[in-house]
C-alpha cells in the first residue's frame, strides 16, 4: 500500500465548512474550489471505487486548469476517484489511495489527485468507503499550471537514475540534475531534459557514489509554468569492487602474461596478513594466483606500468594464516621514477603463491602487471643468516649474490628501506673493542655490493648499527668503533631474477684496536669537561665542520653542524657511560671518547 518517495507535497488548506455528498452520483452535490469538513460517507453503492458506499460531488470549471482535490489532512482513511461523462458510465480521469502518510504530517493514508479540467465540463469526485467512512476534511485547489506532486526513484545505479511522479496528464515537464548543494539553473548540469511523460532517465552520465539534486518544472503552455520542485536529493550507487578483491577470487596468472586491474574500489582484505620486504598490506587490495609448471624457477612481478604507487607482497598459505615470501615496495631501479613496484620469488613448482597488489599509504590506482619466469640460480651457502661466513680480520674473501634470496620476517637495511634485495652474510669476532672497516670490491658482474651490520642474527632493524650502513651502489667502504663481541654482516644487491645485478665481490674487515691515548689528540681541537655532567664544550683550530656522538653498539645518538671555531653540547638527556664523538675539522675526522656522568 505504502511508498518510499522522495518527496511528499502536503496541500494545505484552512477548511471552511462543513459537507456532505449525495448519495448516488446523480444526487451529487455541486461544489467550488475550497475547503469542507467532516464529510460522512452514506450512500449505498460505488461506481468508481470499491467501496460498498459512496459520498458524490460534482466540480464544474470556468476556465481550462487544473485541479488537486487532496484529503491529506482529511482525518480519516480515504479512497478517491474523479470521472467525467455520464452517471452509470463514467470515464475515470483519476484514482488514488494512500497519497499521503502522517509521516510527512498528513492524514493516516489519505488520498490525493491532481487533473487538468477544462471549462464547463462536469467532474464526479466520489469518496468511497473502502477503508473508511469518515468523518473526514478535504479539499479542491485550482491552479493555473500545477507542480510536480511525489516523486519515485523508479532505479538507480552506479551511473544513472530513472525518476517517475504522479501526472497531471497532457503537460510536459522540464527536469535538472545538478551536483548536490548547487543552485537550479547553473551552467554544466550533468543531465537535464525535457518529457511529455511523467518519468525521466539520468543516462549514464553521473559518478557512482555521488550524491545529487533534481529539480522538475511542469510546463503548462500558454499557461506558462511552475515553479521548479527541488532540490530533491539522491546518492548514486557505488561501484562494486572488483572480482579480485578476496583471496578466495584471485586471479590465476601464468608465465609470460599481463594483467591489468583497478583497486579504486577495492576493500581491504586479509588484514591480518603480515607485512614483508619493504612493502605493507595496509590498504586496498586485490589477488592473483601463481601455481607453478612443476620445477623450480624465478617468477617476476613487473608493476612498472601501473598508474599509481604500487606494491606488492607474495604469500602463501590460507587465509588467515598467510606466510610472506616475497614483496617490494618501490624499485626506481627498474621502474624508474614513480614509485612503482617490480620485484621476484622463487616458486617451487607446485605450491600455490598469492599476489597481494596494493598501494602506498591509502592510494589506490590502474594495475597494469606482467608476469615472467626464469630458470632460479641455486642460492649461495651463506644466503640465510644461520649459515654466515666467519671473516677472519684483514683477510679479503670472495663472496656473491647470485642466485641470493631475501628472508621476509627481516626488516630491509635501514638505508635501503624499499629496494627488492638479495643479500648474503658473514660474522665477524671482535676481541677488544677498536675501529672496524669493512670494505666490499666488485669483482665480476654484479655492480653493486651494498653492507650494514648488526649485533644480533635477528636481521631486525632494531639491531642494526645504522652509522655502518651504505648502499652507494657500488663497492663499500663503511667504517666506526665498535665494543668488543661478535657482529653479523648483512652484504646485498637491488637484483631480480630478470634483471640479475647479482654478482660476485671481495669482502674484509680491518680491525686497528683503540688505546686511551688514541683519543686525546690535541692538534685539532679541544674538547672539556671530560667526563661530563650537562654541556660538553668544543674549541677547533679550524672551523668544526660536524660532530657525531655514537653510542657503545656504534649507533647515532646525537647530531650537529656548528660550521664555527667553538662549540657546545648538550649531552644532558643521555645516559651516563661511554660514547664515541667523531668531530669533522676542515677536512680532517677524528674520534674521541667522552665519558657521560
């Protein structure tokens, strides 16, 4: 019985007096525009509604216009119909039941219809007891040319909106759809037409989650118009997201294809599902699926075609339970500038690896990927961090990333915090404490042999040295004091299977042990109180050019850049012990051991 609408327009009238029909529609009683009350239903028979009893009226116009006759505030359950013509054989010009609702502040189901008249013809409104008998107050307005009454959002999708209301009969209409909140009659309205009907469509020229406002005017001819109805407001629908979006739909890639995709719309999926090799999964993503030929190989993902700043990261598992054993987040080293995502993992030939494409903090995008394979290069002995090589000290050993693969529950170098890596390790044994340089030299077809250090085989960067590590893109040279105890030594290049930089490189630690007189050479600058409590003053011969204050593990826990003769620290919010200053002067670097009270 009931509809959702739009928009409900509640005729409001002051009611005059009171009013009964005839009972039978010969008996009508002749009525002109305005307002009656407390009608009562008695007579025995309908010949327009479906009621067992009727109330008549008759309405006989002087010009042509039209008319709404409306009980919206009628107190009572009506059922109404208007017909023209003869008495036992009327023509019905128009019905309704339950127009108005006490939700919009009318009358509990009452009725309402609006028709064009012309002058001098007899219209018979019958009030039917269907529902009710009354008592009950309603009303006839005539209008020159009338408004739009309710209007229906007959559908709507993504793109478009097809809208019908009650008609007048012979009008047209003229309708707008202006972006929500902007005026009717601005220039550039995404849709707006004109209809003999009572019903238009949008087309499919609007954006999908959207809100909008529609205007309507009726258009009476040479009775001019109404005023336009609106904004009557409406949010388009949303796009699905795409097919790919759960795991459960991944989209099996194979060798040598391309794949193209959309995450604008997609959700974020298996939330729980860790992050690795420099890339996180914390946003919109989508799912491919790579199942391998049965032997071993190097499978790529090229996402340097994409249209936004993607990454990527390679699972296994199920849902839920997902293991990381592969990623990358940004390799302008293939890719170029962009940063877009490029990178392998090794596939064992029958287990099923989950592509999980993503992007960088929120940023959706156009997915353009290219899947290719190549024959994997065996990794070398020292590939994991339990199988490190022991460096003896000033002993220069050949090692290699070829074929090297990259475990993901280690954090990526901390000064190479994107680059899809293969890295190798080795340890080194320190006896005393003293200044340790390890230099790398390139020495096939690999051009770069990247180093950093750690006090632990955790691989986190929570126990890397930062002050040692480079990646200037070549050999190495990285150097600093460290305390005595054993250290690993993570060695790595940017290279992927199709784009194979590995190679092999030269590799030793030099280790100069430190007495106390190592570091109270005068020539260069002076340095007092020592220890000290609070502010640590600096003279130079020369301007100081930096100063950095290492902590006992080599990690930087202090910076400046006086650029002057003298200088002061304030090293009060540090923790009493031993810390190692290395002062620039001019050209020249020294380090010095200061005592913290």
């Amino acid at each position: 019985m009931k509809k959702i609408t739009l928009l409900f327009t509640i005729l409001t009238a002051s009611f005059g007096f009171s009013q009964n029909g005839g009972d039978t529609c010969g008996a009508a009683v002749a009525v002109t525009p305005g307002s009656f009350t407390q009608t009562e239903i008695t007579g025995t028979g309908a010949e327009l509604g479906t009621g067992v009893g009727s109330a008549w009226f008759v309405y006989t116009p002087t010009e042509d216009a039209s008319i709404v006759v409306s009980s919206c505030n009628g107190g009572s359950d009506t059922y109404l119909a208007i017909g023209t013509g003869t008495c036992g054989s009327l023509n019905l010009a128009g019905s309704n039941d339950d127009f108005c609702s006490t939700s919009e502040g009318g009358s509990a189901f009452a009725s309402q219809v609006s028709i064009p008249v012309t002058a001098g013809t007899d219209y018979y409104i019958e009030w039917s007891n269907r529902w009710s008998s009354g008592p009950f107050n309603w009303s006839i307005e005539e209008i020159a040319c009338p408004e739009v009454g309710t209007v229906f959002i007959e559908f709507l999708t993504d793109v478009s909106g097809d809208f019908i209301w009650s008609d007048v009969g012979g009008l047209s209409y003229e309708w707008e759809v202006q972006p929500d909140g902007t005026a009717q009659g601005t220039v550039g309205a995404p849709a707006s037409g004109s209809t003999t009907t009572s019903q238009f469509s949008t087309g499919n020229v609007l954006q999908a989650n959207t809100p909008y406002d529609i205007f309507i005017q009726t258009n009476c001819g040479s009775d001019g118009t109404s005023d336009y109805i609106g904004p009557l407001s409406f949010t388009t629908n949303a796009l699905p997201p795409p097919s790919n979006d759960l795991l459960e739909n991944a989209i099996a890639v194979v060798c040598d294809g391309n794949y193209t995709g959309d995450t604008t719309n997609a959700n974020f999926t298996e939330t729980d599902a860790p992050d690795g090799f420099g890339a996180s999964n914390d946003t919109a993503n989508i799912w491919y699926s790579y199942t391998g030929s049965g032997t071993e190989e190097d499978v790529t993902v090229d996402l340097c075609a994409s249209g936004y700043d993607t990454a990527f990261i390679v699972y296994t598992g199920t849902s839920g339970n997902l293991v990381a054993v592969g990623g990358n987040d940004d390799n302008s080293a293939v890719c170029g500038a962009g940063f877009r995502s490029y990178g392998s993992f090794i596939s064992d030939g029958s287990t099923t690896y989950y592509i999980n494409v993503n992007g960088y903090s929120g940023t959706t995008g156009l997915v353009d990927m290219t899947i290719s394979c190549a024959s994997t290069t065996p990794p070398p002995s020292n590939d994991e961090v339990g199988d490190a090589v022991a460096l003896t000290l000033d002993a220069s050993v050949q090692g290699t990333t070829e074929g090297a693969t990259q475990d993901g529950s280690q954090d990526q170098p901390a000064c190479d915090p994107f680059g899809s890596i293969a890295d190798v390790w080795y340890t080194v044994t320190l006896a005393e404490e003293g200044d340790l340089q390890i230099v790398t030299t390139i020495s096939g077809n690999s051009d770069q042999a990247n180093v950093t250090v750690y006090t632990s085989d955790s691989g986190l960067e929570e126990d890397e040295v930062i002050a040692f590590c480079s990646d200037a893109g070549a050999g190495e040279t990285i150097s600093g004091n460290l305390v005595a105890g054993t250290y690993y030594i993570r060695v790595w290049s940017d290279g992927v299977a199709s784009t194979r930089t590995e190679g092999t490189f030269d590799i030793v630690a030099n280790f100069t042990g430190l007495s106390i007189n190592d570091f109270d050479n005068p020539k260069l600058f002076q340095y007092y109180p020592n220890p000290v409590k609070n502010v640590l003053t600096l003279n130079g011969q020369r301007n100081i050019e930096s100063i950095y204050i290492y902590n006992m593990l080599g990690q930087e826990v202090m910076y400046s850049q006086p650029q002057a003769l003298d200088s002061q620290l304030d090293m009060s919010k540090l923790q009493s012990g031993t810390y190692f200053m290395q002062v620039t002067v001019g050209t020249t670097i020294q380090t010095v051991r200061v005592i913290k009270q």
